[in-house]
C-alpha cells in the first residue's frame, strides 16, 4: 500500500510530491530520534517494515502499541499485552499519560512507514542499479574480451592464410616444375619401360625367322615415343591413357613378330632343292643318252612301283604335314656337300662317257 501511494504521489500533482517530500523527512526524523532511544523502538521499526505495504487502522495501532511498550519498558512501567482482536479494552485500561503517548505513536507510525518503505525501495533501486552496473561492467568485459579474442582469430586467420597462400605458391611451383619435367624428360618408368622394349625387340629378332620384323618393330618404337610425347606437351590431361597406348604398341609388336614367323621362307633350301632336281635332271638325261635301255628298265619300273590308291593317299596325307626346316637345316648343309660331291662326280663321268663315245 505504501509503494501504491508512494507511486501515485510521484505520479500525481507538485503539491504532492511535496507532501512525500515532508512525510518522507518526518518519518526519518522520527525513525532517527526512536531509534537512538532504545533497541526496542529499532526492532519494532524493521518489523513494521514487512506490514508497511498493508498499512490500514488496525495495523497502525498494533504499532503504536508496540512502541508504547516499548517507551513503557525504558521508565519501568507495567507493559499492557493486548490481543489485536482486543485493542479497544486495552485503551479503556491506559492512564491519560501513556494514552498521549500512544497517541502521538499512531500519528507517527504513517509516516515512519512512509520512510522505512522508500528507505527500502531506495535500496533495492540502489542495488538494482548496482547489479545492472555490475552486470554493464561484466558485459563491457566480455564484449572487450570478445573483441581481443576476434582480432586475435582474425590475426591467426591471417596468418594461416599467409602460410596457406605460400604453400599454395609451394604447390603450384612444383607442379610447374613437374609438368616441365615431364615434358622435356621421361620419369623412371617410362624409361625402364623403354629400355625393356628396346631389348626384348632385339632379342626376339635376333633369329632368322624374325630378322625382317627388326625394322618394323623400331618403327613402332619411335612412334610410341613420339605418340607419348605429344600427350605430355599439348594434352596432359589425357596422360593416364598412355598406359593403354603402350599396351596397344606390345599388342602390334607381338602381331609383326607372329606374322614374320608366318610369312618367313628359307630361300637357301628353295635355292638348293632346286639345283638338286636341275642336276638330277640334268644325270637322268645323261643316263637316257648313254644307256638305250634305260627307257624300257624305266618303264618296266614305272609299272612295277605304280603306286596303289591307299599309297597314293598316304603321300597326299604325308606331303600335307609342314616340313620343320629349321630343326633340320644342320642336317641339311651337311648332307648338302656329301650330295653336291656325289652328284658332281656322277656329272663328271657321265660327261667323260659321253665324250669317250663320241670319240
């Protein structure tokens, strides 16, 4: 009730504050002046404090009366202990003396309300305005820290970025130097890569039957290296398919070797068949021209060794099995010179015979 009227006041007309105003100071003076004069009158005062906000008539005598106890108990007079319920007997029993007394305590305890509710407001305004200066003072603090710890993650994200750009520099530097690297020369692979080639090219043509594929296969050496080559300069990013480029070039160089050993043909058997049947041909002429019953022993053996259908079959199935000339080529030079030998000395008495007859 004290507050509500203590607002109302400030809310209301001048006239009225300055009524606040005095009662409000009277009420201080008199806090001050009971105060001073015992504990009793403090204690009652305080405790008035908590019924100050429903102050009415009933609440204003149980004042007064505690403060006239109170008066009563410093002179040594007896106390009068009345019920609330009771007060108006209580007031027939007072003598004229502590009646005044009583009196001026009930004109005096509105007013000590008064004071002891805006003492009271004060000082929750007080501390109030404390805890907002406290808690202003704390927020200023956080915000300042706040701001340090910002520029502080601001100055650290400076700095990773000063590292993040040199590293960057660091990369991009490398991978210039890289792809220059890789553009003018090969990495260890590709040169392991290419001696092994280069090699296994010269070993697999080393032999007779792939001597005509040497060139060929160098050919598609260069070209593999020329195709590699310009994959790095103009399109590196096409550079993980130069594996499949080298297996394509593997795949054509065991296609020429296949094909030379298919298509090889040894020309110095062809060479020497040929000149054995031209001597042979050449001895049986002799032979017809020296002895006149050559011709008839020749068809008497022609029909003797005809040959029946079942050998005849089996010299189609025969002649259709391939000849492994390379297997018997040593063979062959050596017969070789025991035939020419024989065939010579054959040539040479049949041409003295013919002579001699001539002769």
């Amino acid at each position: 009730m004290i507050l509500i009227l203590l607002l109302a006041l400030v809310s209301s007309q001048p006239t009225k504050l300055e009524d606040l105003k005095s009662r409000i100071e009277s009420g201080k003076a008199h806090y001050n002046t009971y105060a001073s004069i015992s504990n009793c009158n403090e204690k009652v005062m305080q405790s008035m404090l908590k019924k100050c906000d429903d102050m009415n008539e009933d609440i204003q005598s149980e004042f007064a009366l505690k403060l006239t106890n109170c008066h009563l108990e410093r002179v040594g007079f007896p106390l009068y202990d009345c019920s609330p319920k009771n007060l108006t007997n209580c007031y027939m029993k007072m003598d004229q003396n502590t009646f005044l007394a009583y009196t001026q305590f009930f004109t005096h305890a509105f007013d000590l309300c008064v004071y002891l509710s805006f003492s009271a407001w004060q000082s929750k305004t007080s501390a109030t305005i404390q805890g907002l200066s406290d808690s202003a003072e704390k927020a200023l603090y956080a915000l300042d820290l706040a701001e340090k710890t910002a520029k502080e993650i601001q100055m650290e994200q400076e700095y990773v970025q000063r590292w993040l750009g040199k590293i960057y520099d660091g990369i991009s530097e490398i991978g210039y130097l890289e792809e220059m690297i890789l553009g003018e020369v090969f990495d260890i692979k590709s040169i392991l890569f290419y001696i092994g080639s280069f090699i296994l090219c010269m070993l697999l043509t080393s032999c007779p039957e792939t001597s005509n594929a040497r060139v060929k296969l160098l050919w598609l050496f260069c070209l593999e290296i020329l195709m590699e080559k310009f994959l790095y300069w103009y399109f590196p990013y096409l550079r993980h398919i130069s594996g499949t480029i080298r297996l394509i070039f593997l795949v054509l160089c065991i296609t020429v070797i296949v094909w030379s050993v298919k298509t090889h043909k040894q020309y110095d058997k062809m060479t020497y068949e040929i000149l054995k049947e031209t001597l042979t041909k050449i001895g049986k002429s002799a032979l017809e021209s020296i002895t006149p019953r050559y011709s008839s022993i020749k068809q008497r053996k022609e029909k003797r060794y005809m040959p029946s259908p079942l050998k005849e079959q089996c010299s189609q199935r025969l002649r259709k099995i391939p000849e492994v000339h390379y297997f018997l080529e040593e063979d062959i030079k050596r017969i070789r010179r025991k035939s020419d030998g024989n065939l010579a000395e054959l040539f040479m008495s049949i041409t003295s015979k013919s002579a001699k007859k001539e002769v």
